[in-house]
C-alpha cells in the first residue's frame, strides 16, 4: 500500500518510478508495464474522481482505498484443458 498523499507530493518523475517499481513488486511484468499503465495509476493519485481500478499485466490490479494505493496480484482465469466440458450437463 502506498499512501496516496505522500505520492502526491512528490515530483511526477519521482511518483511514476515508484508506482512502476510498486506495481512490479505486486508481481506486474516489467517488460509488459508501459507508459500508459504508469499514467492511469498516477490518474488514481493525482486525478481522483471515484474510478474503478487499474488493470495491470502479470495480472495486476491497482485501486486506491481509503487514501492508499493498493496494487494487488489477481488470480488469472482458469482455462479448461483439451477435451474437458466447462460447463455441467442438466
């Protein structure tokens, strides 16, 4: 968690490097990170107006609650293997 005030303190140059490092440490992959994903979670420090969360590769997700930025590893979407049926028969 980092808290939202603190980063909206500091320098933009220092801010987004932090909330990139911080999203890499909450299991985002570096390479896949970009510049876009770095401004929509700075849009939740800095432009705050009720958004719904930030989705970040790895799968990462990053939503601001109560004054801190929380960035959190999501599970990822269960694929069924090769020749199971999904869904259950009535």
């Amino acid at each position: 968690m980092l808290d939202v005030g603190a980063l909206a303190d500091a320098p933009r140059a220092l801010r987004t490097r932090a909330l990139r490092s911080a999203a890499t440490r909450a299991g985002s992959v570096p390479g896949a990170l970009s510049a876009a994903h770095a401004e929509a979670l700075d849009a939740l420090v800095t432009r705050w107006h009720g958004q719904g969360p930030v989705h970040l590769p790895g799968p990462v997700l990053g939503s601001r609650e109560c004054g801190r930025l929380v960035l959190r590893a999501v599970g990822a979407a269960r694929t069924p293997s090769p020749g199971s049926d999904p869904a259950p028969h009535p």
